[in-house]
C-alpha cells in the first residue's frame, strides 16, 4: 500500500472518467423519483413535491450525452439522512436524500421533494455529475424565492453571476401539484456553472 | 469573496473532455456548508447472485472469448479503514473491445457469451473478487490512431464514499498516451493492477487492485 510522504494517509486512488457508457443496466427507478416508495406501496415522504428538470450542457452549448448524476438533500424538514443524525426525531423514514439517474441526451428529471432549510442554510441539493471526458464535478442547486438565499453562506461566497447560475427558476406546477424549477449546468466555456473542490476544502 | 481550490486539467487528444472541464478552478467550500456536500449513499445489495462471474453470462454457459481472469481487492478510506457492505459497479469491453451498450457505436464484434457488466458487495473487511473476461484496447480516435488502453470500470458507493474509477493492466503499450493516464502523472500507477499467480483458480491471469476512496466525503461509513 502507498503512503503519501510524511503522512499517514494511504494515497488515494486516482479518481477516472466514467467513459461514455455508465451502464443503463445499472439503472434504478426508485433513485429517479424520491416521492415514490416502491410499486404498489402506500404512503410517501412528507413535503411538497418538486420536479428539478433542466440540461447539462458542454462548453459549445451541446447536451452533455450520457451524463450520471447524483443528487443529496435534506428531508422536508432539513435533516440529512446521515449517521450524525441517526434517531433524530425529525428524521422521515420514508426519505433517505440519495438520487441517481443517467440522462442519455444530457435533459434531466428529478422528482423529489423540496428540502428544508437547515442550519442557517437555504434549501439546496448537492449535484454530483461524472460523465465521459470528466471524473466528477460537484456543485448545489438553490430555488428561486426563498428569502434564505440572501444569507446562505454557499450563495455568499460567490459573485453575482454566480449566484444566478445556481438557483433554478421557478417554472409552474405539474396538474398533480408538483413545483417545476429549472435549471441548466454548463459543464465548461462563458456561462459557466460554479463547481466546488470537495478534496481541498 | 470566493475562494478557489484545483483547476482541473484537460486530457491531451480527448475531445470529450475539451468540451466538458470546468475553465475556473474549483471553488472552495465555506467550512460551515462542508458538511452538505457528503452525500451519504444507502446501502444497496442491488445485486445477482451470479454477478461476480463475468467471465460467463451464466452458469453453465460457456466463457466469453478471451483470457478469464480474476480482481480482487480491499476498498479502504484514506485512514486505512476497511470500508464493508460498499456497491462495486462493473463494467469492461469485451475481448473485441466492445461495449455491450446501445450507444456503443464502434460497430466492433460482440460475444454471445459475454456481458460485461456486473456488481459485488465489498465483505464485513472491506473485499471484493470477481472475475471477468480480460478486456480489450480499442481505438478511440481513428483520426490520430489513439487507442484507449485495456481497462476496467469501478463504481464504488457505500456510506459517503464514492469513487469512480478505472483499472489498468501493467505494461500496456497504450497506457502512455491514454489522456486520464496522462493527467494522472506518476499517480497512474496506483491504477494499475497488480498481478498475481492463479494456478489454483480457474482464471488465467490475476490482479490485485486495491482501492483508497479519498478526502473528507469517506468519512462517513457503514
């Protein structure tokens, strides 16, 4: 085993691009929509339905093709399903916050719920993305309107423009009372979506 | 003010990646929101008995063209802690070099008796085996006559470790001028399985690929 020199870390294995076929046989529908519990079960995760839709785009404004991407949030009431929280009261036990789907054309879809705000925080889904010509990039995504955005210490930390680029746009309601937000992320070039460093911070 | 952390690099002769890296570097996230970007993966058995055999579609079927061999290894954090019950997605080309996935264009051969994808558990010490069909190299792009090294893609997620990755085979003549080998640097050798002797299993060939998932997000386990 490789030791990095003077610690006592083992040195990581290098991260490497998912390659262009992520297998869709690894697919799982249940990682697609959080709202649903499974066929034929009753019940749901408490909160209000949200579709967060958009396109991943490339540097020359193209859809990222085959695109993997993985969602975190809180539940409804801002608990993150993590082992600090275990046996919170606040915790749902139908959501557990963790979503995947692989979007062949580079258009997305995920229906969740809207996260709460917790700790000082406004509501936001970490978006995780691996695809062909990249490892894995991270970013989060913020929703229009609410007031916590203005002191979110995420949103603070960046510029204007920036700040735009992660908070979708609210865009309507489905006929089942799910809120539509939009959002586009542009893996590269001008209207570049702000990633953060998940290793160095 | 926004504070900046890695520029990632470009791999040299891929196209894909010219058009898909990020130009800024990386932010750096506020130590007070650092929590929020650890994802913590459910556990998920999502698997099939038969998986960790890819040599063969299924049981008593004949094995894919090409040599069998086997992987195995142990998944840890960077701290040294074995990692148990994480998802090891699978996947490789075959002995052709081609990819049993609809958008796989090459128009290279397919096996019958291959199927190139597959996924084992890591046990209560952090390992895993499986074993497949050794994969072949392909030319990526035909236009300057860069072929893509042999390789196998590894998946990992379990807790708040997630990794992707891929394993490469010692001595490849194409592992030099492969573009994420590149950016890799003198690290790439840590990708690179070990090989080990398999006279008493009935693979061919064996290598030894074990896996540190890096930074804070493995902090999270079980």
């Amino acid at each position: 085993m490789t030791q990095d020199n003077g610690s006592n870390l083992l040195k990581a294995t290098n991260e490497d691009t998912s390659g262009p076929f992520f297998p869709i046989y690894f697919q799982d529908e249940s990682l697609e929509d959080l709202t649903v519990l499974g066929p034929g079960i009753v019940g749901a995760p408490s909160g209000q339905h949200i579709i967060l839709c958009g396109r991943v785009l490339d540097r020359h404004g193209n859809l990222a093709n085959g695109v993997l991407m993985e969602f975190w949030q809180a539940n409804a009431k801002g608990i993150y399903n993590s082992p600090d929280n275990l046996g919170h009261p606040d915790l749902d036990p139908w959501f557990n916050g963790y979503g995947r789907l692989r979007s062949a054309s580079g258009e997305y879809k995920f229906c969740t719920i809207m996260p709460g705000a917790s700790d000082n925080r406004a509501p936001n889904i970490t978006i995780t993305l691996f695809s062909d010509g990249i490892s894995r990039i991270v970013t989060q995504v913020f929703f229009e309107g609410h007031k916590a955005n203005e002191t979110d210490p995420v949103l603070k930390s960046l510029g204007t423009d920036d700040q735009a680029r992660l908070i979708a746009r609210h865009g309507g309601h489905t006929d089942g009372g799910a809120e539509i937000y939009l959002l586009d992320i542009v893996m590269a070039g001008a209207n570049e979506t702000p990633f953060f460093d998940d290793f160095e911070s | 003010m926004t504070q900046f952390g890695r520029q990632l690099g470009i791999g040299p002769t891929d196209n894909t990646s010219d058009q898909r890296t990020p130009r800024k570097p990386l932010r750096l996230i506020p130590s007070v929101a650092r929590e929020s970007f650890v994802p913590v993966v459910p556990a998920r058995y999502v698997m099939r008995t038969h998986e960790w055999d890819m040599t063969r579609i299924a049981p008593g079927r004949p094995r894919g063209d090409g040599t069998p061999i086997e992987v195995k290894g142990t998944l840890r954090n960077e701290n040294g802690t074995p990692i148990r019950d994480a998802l090891i997605e699978i996947w490789n080309a075959n002995h052709h070099g081609r990819y049993r996935h609809v958008e796989d264009a090459s128009g290279l051969q397919l096996d019958e008796n291959f199927f190139g994808m597959g996924r084992v558990v890591t046990d209560e010490d952090g390992n895993y085996c499986f074993w497949t069909i050794s994969p072949g190299a392909y030319l990526a792009r035909p236009d300057i006559g860069r072929w893509r090294p042999k390789h196998i893609h590894l998946s990992v997620s379990g807790g708040s470790a997630r990794l992707i990755t891929q394993m490469y085979f010692p001595d490849e003549p194409n592992n030099a001028s492969d573009p994420m080998a590149i950016l890799m640097g003198d690290g790439f050798e840590n990708n690179i399985g070990k090989p080990y002797e398999t006279s008493d299993l009935d693979v061919d060939e064996g290598y030894r690929f074990d896996i540190v998932v890096g930074g804070r997000n493995a902090t999270f386990f079980e």
